[in-house]
C-alpha cells in the first residue's frame, strides 16, 4: 500500500497535476492518465500508463492540449 505521505509527493509526470490512488493504481487528477502500482512500487513511466477513456494518444490528454505538458516526437 502507497502511503498518504509518498501520495502527497508524487505528481503526474505529464502535467505535474496530485494524483489520488484508486484501487491498484495512481490516476492523475487532472487528466486521468493512470499507472499501475505492481509489489507496492508505482511505474510512474508515461509510456506504459493507462490513457482514460476517451484518449487515443498522449497528445490527447488535457494538459497537452492546454501546453502544459509536452509530448516527445521522436
């Protein structure tokens, strides 16, 4: 379990937006990307995070589209 002292750290890495812990992973609460928590330990790695639903690419999320944050075109 993540406790609420490690939570209040931890940001998205996309917007910088808190994240809240739903179930067995962290969602942004700002775009709702999503990232699996697996032995305790979250995967923070954008390239491996859930898009919410609705979203079709990084480039999708709403804190991209507000410039905000940026995504790699490479």
């Amino acid at each position: 379990m993540i406790s609420e002292e490690l939570l209040s750290l931890l940001v998205c890495p996309m917007g910088k937006a808190p994240l809240r812990l739903d179930e067995h992973r962290l969602v942004c609460t700002r775009c709702g990307l999503r990232f699996a928590i697996q032995d305790d330990i979250p995967n923070m790695l954008v390239e491996e995070a859930e898009l919410p639903e609705g979203c079709h690419s990084l480039s999708d999320l709403e804190c991209v589209g507000a410039g905000d944050a940026k995504v790699d075109a490479s």
